[in-house]
C-alpha cells in the first residue's frame, strides 16, 4: 500500500523570487495525483521539494510520518528509498547500458544474488515493454525508451511512491497514450501514490483521481478530478480549456481589466461550448487481464454507471 | 553568476563544505573499489604522457640556467647539485600541480557537471546513494594517488632531463654531476615534494567536483564549471605551494 504524503503551507524562493508560496495538500495513499500549471510556475521545483533535494523555506512535508524538511542529510537518504521518480529525460547514466541502468539501485542497496537481480531487472522491463534492449546504451535509444527505461528504474526498489516529472514531454501523441496507458496499470499493479507533474491536459483529464493547478505563485486548487473538471474558477476552466481569454498570458500574467474584458468578450459564446469542454472526460482503466484491486473495481464501475447514464442521455436528447 | 558581495564568500564557504564532508565520507563503507580503480587509470591515462613531455624541457630549462650560471661562478661541480634540488623541491610538485588540474581535474569536472545537467546526480540522490560516497570520494582518492605516482614521474624525467642537457650539450662531466647529487637535496625534500603531490591532488579533485556538482545551466554551465575550476584550482595550488614550503624550511633543518 502507498503512503500518503502531506504538505502543509510549503514555501520555496530562490533569492527573492518565490517560486510558489503557501501551498497545502495531501497525497491521498495509493491514488494518482496530477499536478498541472502553466509552463515555469515551478512543478519540476515542488516535485525535487518533495524528495528533499531542494529545501523550502516555510512549510513541511510529511511523509510516513517524518517531516523530511527538517530531516538531516543521510536521514533523507533513507526516506527516498520510498521513492521512485521519473525525471524529464530518463536521467539514465550515460555510461552504462539500460540493464545495469536498472539494476544500479538494487546492487547499491541490496545483497541480492546476480540470478535475482536478473530476474527482478528482466520482470521491470518486461512491464515497460524493453525486453530485448538491455545492452544498449542510453544515447542509442529514443526519448520515449529512455523514460521507460527510467520508469523501470524507479520500479525497482518497489517504492510506495512514485513521481513523474512530465512523462509527457517530447513524445507522441500515441507515445502518450501508450505512457498514460502504462502508469494506470502500474498504479493497479503496485497500489503506491503516484504524483504526475505536467501540462499535458488531455492526460490529466483521464488518468487521476486527484488534479491540482500552479499557477501565479500558489496552488489554485487541489482536489478530485470531477471537482476540478467542473470548476468555474476562471484559471483552471482556461487551463484545462486550452484556450487563449483567461487570466494566463503568453508571459506569465495578465491584468485583471484585459482578463474581465476577453472574459465578457467570451461570454455566451463561450457557454455553448462549456458543456463539452466541461463533459468529464471518461477514466482509463487498467487494462484487461491486470487483476484489479477493489479501488480500482470500485472505479472501473463508477465508471461503467457513468457512462450508462451519459448514453440514457443521449438517447432522451435523440427523441 | 551572482555580483552580491556574499557570493564569493558563500561559494569558498560551500567548497569547503564540501571538502570536510569528502574527509568524513571517506571512511565510510563499502569503499568503491571499482569506481577508485576506474577513476585512478583514467586520470593516470590523460596524465602520463602530458607530464613526462612537459618535464623533460622543465628540467632542461633548469639545467640550462644552473649550467651557465654555475660555469661563470666556477662552480661546474654544484651543477647537479642544484638542478637535482630545483626539479625535486620545486619543479616536481608544481609540473604535477599543473597537469592534474589541467588534465585530470578538467575530465573529473567535465564529466561530474554533464552528469548534473542531465540530472544524473539528482536521480543518484533520489535513489537513496550519496554522491559524495559514490562519485566524489573515490575520485579524489584516486587523483591524490597519481598526484602522488606522477610527481615521481617528473622527478624522475625531469632529473634525467637535467642530467641529459647538461652532459651532453653543455660538456658537463657525468661524475660531476653524480657526485653532488646528494649535496644539497635531501631525502626529505622528496618526501615534501610527495606530500605537496597529494595534497596538490585532494584539493584539485574537490574543486573539480564542487564546480562540477554544482553546474547548472546547461551545457554552457558545465563549460564555465571546467573553466572556473581550473582558474580556482591554480590560485588554491599556488598559495597552497608556497605555504607547505615556507612551513618546510621552518621545521626541516637545510643542508649546505
């Protein structure tokens, strides 16, 4: 079973610049949780916060039940055993091939025989779908092989928590789905929490269960994924609408007169378009075959009853 | 980088930081055998061969020098005395000084801040392992040790450099030369020389690792890391060279 994680008012600044301030909430255990916001609101510095490779300077994280801000150097090294993250380009180490890559965490931290360490090594990358590539070095593969490549890595110690810093980036659209496809069966697999940083939004409407958004130095909202789906906070309708009118600029932010201005200028023709933008997006699911455990049965038929009803809708629309 | 005027010392403060906790790393198990291994063949690869062609015409230079200057004093006797005593005290250690810098400390550089940048070290750290234990440790080690192995070598070379240059270019007399070999140099210049060597060494890997862990931005930030740390890593060696000699001449008695 995952483990939660529990932010309270967490602060971090480089300099005089905040990068975000106050920010409170809590990783419920075993679920997947999105982070989203604009591009440079700082999700890659909450992630490196929350594995303690970067310090705050207010606020604390607690995590099975110690405050790993206040936590000394070699204490952190034994709290990130419960942590497996994914970093943007795989993080590889460029000088040994993707088997040892794997293997690397589990040769540093356990006494395992080689035959064990092979077959723990060889299950991981069967389930991210590398067997065959174990000799090869991570500047010969693609982006999207080296961040499976990293994901196995990760896997490998059987942490409770994992974190994907932008899984998305630099790939398909198929690559994606493929991806997203993957973290759902893992989160059925392995129960742990799973934080997913990003701007995709197309993925953060059908992978969690929780959606929170950066934005503006501060954590607009944090919730489950209906409540942010259907919110009419003007920044995560713009953000999670891909649409230009709204409070986030090209730059960073704009004045309140243009935004009320664009805003009203949207108005009703807008509203026409807001139930489809606002339609929840249908959850994906495990795939067939993964034996689900009861919270992801629990979903999967929330789900199904969801999806009965939207088509009885559809059908009392047609007559 | 930043102008305030706590940057430089915030900096000098975290590189010795980082110098205490490398000493308070070391003993700790298990010892990285493979990577010290590793890592003393690489720096004693990009080494060598630089090191033995520069102090070849270091001791000639020397020889040179001594050679007319003893000729005009009368003294051709001393000749060997002194180039012997000027390749071993001084020389030596700051050939070496030079070398590991240059080469060796630029390779531990380049490579430790491509690792930084690609967020190698930040998924070390998140996978429960201490770079300080895994990479820097056994780097240092090793350098300390060519450090060590290569200020023989330039003694060595650069003695036989002198020797060569003065006997046969400038007509000087082998028996001469051999004979106040021992006249003014001592055995425990080569010890200070060695003792120089590999504190020339700690302290050129733990620039070398501090600029690398610490590059960021990009692939520009890891070429101001390597540049940066040589320049440091020369004035640290220099200043360093003249107070290890200084507190030599107070506590070993002189000869001649």
């Amino acid at each position: 079973m995952g483990v939660e994680i529990c932010v309270e008012g967490l602060t971090k600044s480089f300099g005089r610049q905040v990068i975000w301030q106050d920010v409170s909430l809590t990783l419920p255990a075993g679920e997947v949780s999105v982070m989203l916001g604009p591009s440079g609101t700082g999700k890659s510095v909450f992630l490196k916060t929350l594995v303690g490779l970067l310090r705050p300077e207010r606020g604390s994280i607690r995590i099975a039940g110690q405050d790993i801000t206040t936590l000394r150097e070699h204490e952190l090294y034994e709290v990130r055993k419960l942590f497996g993250v994914l970093f943007q380009d795989g993080a590889l180490f460029g000088s040994m091939n993707l088997y040892d890559n794997i293997a690397f965490p589990l040769r540093e931290h356990t006494r395992k025989p080689e035959g064990e360490i092979r077959r723990i090594v060889l299950e991981k990358m069967d389930m991210v779908g590398l067997i065959g590539a174990e000799d090869k070095l991570p500047g010969e593969i693609s982006g999207g092989m080296r961040k499976r490549a990293g994901l196995a890595r990760a896997l490998v110690l059987d942490p409770e928590i994992i974190l994907f810093d932008e899984p998305d980036s630099g790939l398909d659209p198929v690559r994606v789905a493929y991806l997203n496809q993957l973290i759902v069966d893992l989160n059925a697999q392995i129960d742990a929490t799973f934080l997913i940083v990003t701007h995709d939004i197309a993925s953060a409407r059908q992978v969690p269960d929780n959606i929170g958004l950066l934005f503006r130095r501060e954590l607009v909202m944090f919730g489950p994924r209906e409540q942010l789906l259907t919110s009419e906070e003007p920044v995560v309708r713009q953000f999670l609408g891909g649409r230009m009118q709204g409070p986030i600029g090209m730059a960073e932010e704009k004045d309140a007169a243009q935004v009320e201005q664009e805003l009203a200028q949207l108005g009703e023709a807008a509203d026409a378009a807001v139930p489809d933008v606002l339609e929840l997006t249908p959850r994906l699911l495990p795939t067939e075959g993964i034996e689900r455990p009861p919270r992801w049965v629990e979903i999967a038929d929330r789900e199904a009853l969801r999806r009965l009803r939207a088509s009885v809708r559809g059908r009392a629309g047609d007559a | 980088m930043s102008l305030s005027p706590t940057g430089a010392l915030r900096q000098s403060g975290s590189l010795f930081a980082m110098g205490l906790d490398v000493l308070r790393t070391v003993p700790k198990r298990p010892f990285q055998v493979r990577e010290f291994i590793q890592q003393a063949w690489f720096v004693a690869s990009v080494t060598i061969l630089p090191t033995a062609l520069v102090s070849i015409p270091f001791g000639a230079v020397i020889a040179l020098q001594i050679g007319s200057l003893t000729r005009q004093l009368g003294a051709q006797s001393f000749s060997g005395a002194a180039s012997v005593l000027a390749v071993l005290r001084e020389a030596s250690p700051i050939v070496t000084a030079l070398l590991i810098a240059g080469a060796g400390g630029t390779a531990i550089c380049a490579d430790l801040g491509a690792r930084k940048i690609r967020e190698e070290i930040d998924a070390m750290q998140v996978l429960g392992i201490d770079p300080i234990h895994r990479l820097v440790v056994p780097r240092v080690l090793a350098t300390m040790l060519v450090a060590v192995l290569l200020n023989g070598l330039v003694s060595v070379v650069g003695v036989a450099g002198g020797y060569f240059f003065n006997v046969v270019l400038q007509n000087g007399t082998p028996g001469a030369y051999l004979a106040s070999f021992t006249t003014l140099a001592q055995l425990s210049d080569l010890w200070a020389a060695e003792l120089k060597a590999l504190v020339f060494g700690a302290i050129a890997a733990i620039v070398a690792s501090y600029k690398g862990l610490t590059a960021k931005g990009g692939p520009k930030g890891v070429g101001d890391a390597v540049n940066q740390s040589v320049v440091i890593t020369f004035m640290l060696l220099f200043v360093t060279n003249f107070v290890m000699t200084a507190v030599y001449f107070q506590i070993v008695p002189q000869r001649g």
